[in-house]
C-alpha cells in the first residue's frame, strides 16, 4: 500500500474517532445513552483520534526520510 494511502486511512481514523467523541457528547441531547456504554464510546472515540493521529505522524516522517 502506497504511503499516501495509509496517511489518508489514519486520517479517517482519527476523523472518526473525533466523530464519535462528538457524536456521543451530543447524544446527551438527542436520546438517551446508559453512562457505561457512553464511557466506552469515549474510550473508543479517544483512542481512535491518538491512535490515528500518531500513524499519520509516522508515516509522514518516514516519507520525508525517503
């Protein structure tokens, strides 16, 4: 896979992890979501923007050493 690609993916990853953190501090006021299962969105939504964050870093410091 071609680094431009993987950049693009961890971006989409890290959008959909800011997505769902905002998704799921709204949810508030649209319906109902039991505490447990809103803490683990965040979990999940927190993880997935650091996680995909620092890939995307990676990959664009190993593509200038290139």
């Amino acid at each position: 896979m071609k680094r431009q690609t993987i950049v693009k993916l961890a971006s989409a990853v890290a959008i959909t992890g800011v997505l769902l953190v905002i998704g799921t501090l709204l949810s508030r006021l649209i319906f109902h979501i039991e505490t447990s299962e809103k803490n683990t969105l965040l979990i999940i939504g927190f993880t997935m923007m650091l996680l995909g964050t620092l890939w995307k870093v990676v990959m664009e410091m190993n593509s200038r050493e290139d």
